[in-house]
C-alpha cells in the first residue's frame, strides 16, 4: 500500500516538487515520513493504519525530486551511474539491515509491533535531525534554467523517451518478484519447512545488502565496457533473477538458500545501471530528470502492487503458495528484455532526441 500512491502521484508530485530547493524539500518529506510512521505505531484501526502507509509512500515519493536536483548540483554527469550504485548499496544496507534486525526488535519489544513502529520514528527523527543540520545545496546554472515547452509541455518532453519507458519496463518485472518474496517468503518457509523469521529475514536481508555493494562495482565496470556487453550484463542478470527466485522455492537448507539469496543480490547490481537511464537522456534538464526517475519509478512501484497481489490470487486459485512464488518468479524475464531493447548510454556517447 506505501507504493500505491506512486502510481497515481508520480508524475504530478515530481512535477510540483522538482519546482522547490531540494535541501528544504528533502527535511519536510523526512519529517512527514516520520510523522506517517507514528500514525501508523498509533493507529486504532485499519483505515488509519492504511492512511498511514499511503500517507509515508507519498511523503518517500515526493522526496525524489530532490535527488535528482542534489545530483546534479554536486556531481559531474560521468560520475551519476556511480552516485547511483552507491546510493543503491546505502539503501541495501539499511533496507537489509532492517530485515534481519527486525524480528529481533520485534522480541525485544514483547511481540508489540507498534513499539517497533516507533523505534523506526526515533531513527527517522534522528535522520530529519542530521539532513536539516547538516545537508547542504549549491546554485547551479541548471537551476535557472527555463523549463522546455512549458510547464505541461515538460512532462510531454520526458513520456516521449522510449527508454523511460523501457528502463521502467525493466524494474517492473524485477519489482514484481522482490515484492512477491518479500511479503509471501518468510511465510512458505515458516509453514512449509518450520523455518523462523529470524532465519527466513536474514536470508533475504543477504540479497538486498549483496545487491547494493555488487552494484557500486557493476557501475564502474558498465562505464568501462562497449553498449553490446551492457546489454548482455543486463540480459545475464535478468536470467540470473529468474533463476535465483525459483530455486528459493525448491530448498529448505540454509546454507544454500544464504548463497542463492546472494546470486539473487548479484542480479539486483543492475538497479544503478537503469536507474542512471534518466540522467543520460539527451540534452536533458536537470528539473526534467526528476520528473523522467519518476516515470521509472512509477514502472517500479506499479512491480511493488503487483507482485504480492498476484500471489495472492495464484495462492487462493491454486491453494499452493509455492506454486504461486513459481509462476511470480518468471517476472523478472522483463530485465533481460529491457537489456536486449535498451541502448545502456555514458555521459560520452552521442544520444538520439525523444521519440527515436
């Protein structure tokens, strides 16, 4: 429910916010987020509970203009594929660490998961805290720059990008797997093989904190090699996805669900590669960028519902969850076909204009 409201406020909420300085926009969407996740630890009911969790996307979503602008204000464009796989591997960390730390909160705290959702404030308090303290933003002359075409006619210019629409194309499938094995995973492995929480959260905390560091070292091995072998990279890691997922459904050993969850990460080091798609776009503005990573985020979170909502009804047609993380795993068939369809462009190559 947290990523609903990207597929419907995406676009507009990009739009909107990439008009604001990126320091100021970044410390209110903290501080809204931890307000959400209070909502959420207090919630009488499940109405409010669910205004909480869209409310928290919302606030997660309209953050990322702000990224996009601090890019530009502090990096040089060779450098964006870089910044990105190392913003990757941070999310990694703390996303994976935040899986396997979890159960453990959540026994410390008596099994009371709004005490949990309240240790998550604090964090989120305390990063509002630092951000306001101590992030920091430069002019640029990008930042004067005139919109192109207009305000509306800047969104015309970012959805005539084929290649949006295929880097997005390619976390979709992706996205739709992660979802569907971060919400339905630990529970085949609890009912079908007695495995705890602590162990089944541990296994996919490896993966995601696996993918961030494998996709800082993708991204300098990207810029150093010829468009074909790049898309072979990203054609190779899709099948490895596909492959990886399944096999998590065939076992019960630890010691081999920990290092096929690995492979798993390997396959997430394409992340950074289509996620720096955007700011490669050419003659692209730095305020058009916000509103272009949104269009591939909007692809990507629309993954995110569909990935346990198919399960789901899979699970309840068929009555077989393993079955159902089966046919789910299939989905990230879409990377390999981004890689085959999508030119992997540097900051270095000639690139065609919009709609070519």
């Amino acid at each position: 429910s947290a990523f609903f409201g990207n597929l419907v406020l995406a676009l507009p909420l990009s739009w909107w916010m990439s008009r604001y300085r990126p320091k100021i926009l970044t410390t209110i969407t903290l501080a809204l987020a931890a307000i959400f996740l209070l909502i959420q630890g207090w919630a009488p009911n499940f109405a409010i509970l669910l205004i909480g969790r869209l409310g928290y996307g919302v606030a997660t979503l309209a953050r990322e203009p702000a990224r996009a602008l601090l890019m530009h204000q502090w990096f040089a464009p060779r450098e964006f594929i870089v910044v990105n796989s190392v913003y990757n591997a941070l999310f990694g960390i703390v996303v994976g660490g935040g899986l396997f730390a979890t159960p453990f909160i959540l026994a410390g705290a008596g099994d009371d998961w709004r005490a949990v959702l309240y240790a998550f404030v604090a964090v989120a308090t305390v990063m509002t805290i630092l951000w306001a303290v101590l992030g920091k933003e430069r002019a640029t002359d990008s930042d004067s720059s005139p919109a192109s075409d207009g305000q509306f006619g800047l969104i015309r210019r970012v959805l005539n990008y084929k290649d949006l629409w295929l880097s997005g194309f390619g976390f979709m499938g992706a996205t739709m797997g992660w979802s569907a094995f971060l919400t339905f995973y630990p529970t085949l492995m609890l009912d079908a093989h007695q495995m705890s929480l602590n162990w089944s959260g541990a296994i996919l905390a490896v993966g995601i904190v696996v993918g961030g560091f494998v996709g800082v070292a993708l991204s300098y091995l990207v810029m150093s090699i010829g468009s074909g072998r790049r898309k072979n990279t990203v054609q190779a890691l899709g099948i490895l996805m596909m492959a990886s997922y399944f096999a998590m459904t065939l076992m019960d050993s630890i010691p081999a669900l920990l290092i096929i969850s690995a492979l798993n990460g390997v396959a997430w080091g394409f992340w950074p590669i289509l996620n720096s798609v955007p700011f490669y776009l050419p003659g692209i503005r730095s305020r058009e960028v916000a509103v272009a990573l949104s269009l591939v985020m909007t692809l990507a979170s629309l993954g995110v519902v569909l990935g346990p909502s198919i399960t789901g009804i899979i699970q309840e047609r068929t009555d077989d969850l393993t079955l159902a993380l089966r046919i789910v795993s299939i989905a990230p068939i879409s990377l390999t076909i981004a890689g085959t369809l999508l030119r992997i462009r540097t900051d270095s190559e000639p690139s065609p204009q919009p709609g070519n």
